[in-house]
C-alpha cells in the first residue's frame, strides 16, 4: 500500500475477526514502531506484547475506553523509558511516532488498530505498572488493541483549511 493511501485511509478500527495475529506480523508492526524518528536519535521506547486473555480482561476492566481489547487477539503497550532519553522530555513525542507508525502499518498490512490513551491519566498508568510489573522508570503511552477488522470505515477528510496559516497567523 502507498503510504499516502495508508496515511488516509487508516481508521480507528474496534471491532475484530477472532482470528489470530501470526507473531511475524507483530514484529512487522514493531519493526514499523521503531522506525520512527525520535529526538537525537535516542530511541527511548519498549514495547509490551500482550496476548494473556486474562490480562486483556483485566486492563478492560480498568480502562473505560479499552473495551476493544476483549475482543482484541494481540495488543502492543508502547511505553517510554526514562532512562533511555538523552533529550529530557522528548520521550513521549518519540512514543507517539511510533504508536502512529504501529497504526499505518496494521492499515498497510489488512490489520485493524487502535490508539487507546494511557498516559498521562496517573491511574492507568499505575494500573499497567502493577499489572505489567513495570519499572519505575518505565511509563506506559497507549495501548494498541490489533486484530483482523470486523468492521471497516470509510476513510475521513478531515482537511481544514481553516487551520492553515501562511507566514503569519
Ligand atoms: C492520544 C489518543 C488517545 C486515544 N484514546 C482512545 C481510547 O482510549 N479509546 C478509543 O477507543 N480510542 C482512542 N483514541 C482514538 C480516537 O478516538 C480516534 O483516533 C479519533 O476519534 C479519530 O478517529 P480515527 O482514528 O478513526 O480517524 C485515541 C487517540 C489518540 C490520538
């Protein structure tokens, strides 16, 4: 797929065949995620592969707008290290270009994903810290729930030329 066509074509997609993820499509997705630019170069992130049905049942439980993930086969939790981060502060800016990376690779690769939000709401981080026994310095991003789409949307123009601004405001 053109990545101009996955860039606008890509959905949010929550809905998902029971079909299993083969494990060599995760890591494409991951090779994806961590292609991403990220400041200096410095790479600060870690991925959690998460396929436990119990653990799956336990994050939609405290996560109110994770419910997808019943139904999800295979979800990446993509988190941020601290230690990691040679420009301070950078880390979830170099996260979420990976997470966006993760969500156009699904697209390209007949998957259906969805970012769903974890940090910076305190209690979902805490809870995957305890659930996922993460490090201290090891912040959780957003989960993303990937499955074979059970549901397909039409992609969404969302240009705005209102919001473009040339030279000046
Ligand atoms: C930072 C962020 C957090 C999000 N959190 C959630 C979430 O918790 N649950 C969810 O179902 N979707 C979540 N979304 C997906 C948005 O709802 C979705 O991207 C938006 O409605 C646009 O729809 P589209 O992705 O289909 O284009 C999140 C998206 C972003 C970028």
């Amino acid at each position: 797929m053109d990545a101009f066509d996955a860039i606008l074509g890509r959905r949010s997609i929550r809905r998902y065949t029971a079909a299993s993820v083969p494990d060599a499509l995760v890591m494409e997705l991951l090779q994806a995620a961590m292609s991403a630019p990220s400041a200096g170069n410095q790479q600060p992130w870690h991925f959690v592969v998460i396929a436990d049905r119990r653990l799956c049942e336990e994050i939609a439980s405290f996560h109110p707008y994770a419910q997808m993930v019943r139904e999800a086969p295979v979800a990446i939790l993509v988190c941020g290290d601290l230690r990691l981060e040679s420009y301070r502060g950078y880390w979830m800016q170099d996260c979420s270009a990976a997470t966006q990376n993760i969500l156009l690779a699904a697209h390209a690769r007949g998957l259906g994903a969805v970012w769903v939000g974890v940090y910076p709401k305190e209690d979902r981080v805490g809870r995957f810290r305890t659930l996922l026994k993460l490090p201290a310095q090891v912040i959780p991003l957003a989960l993303v729930p990937v499955g074979f789409p059970a549901e397909h949307l039409p992609a969404a123009n969302r240009f705005n030329l209102s919001r473009v601004h040339r030279d000046r405001w």
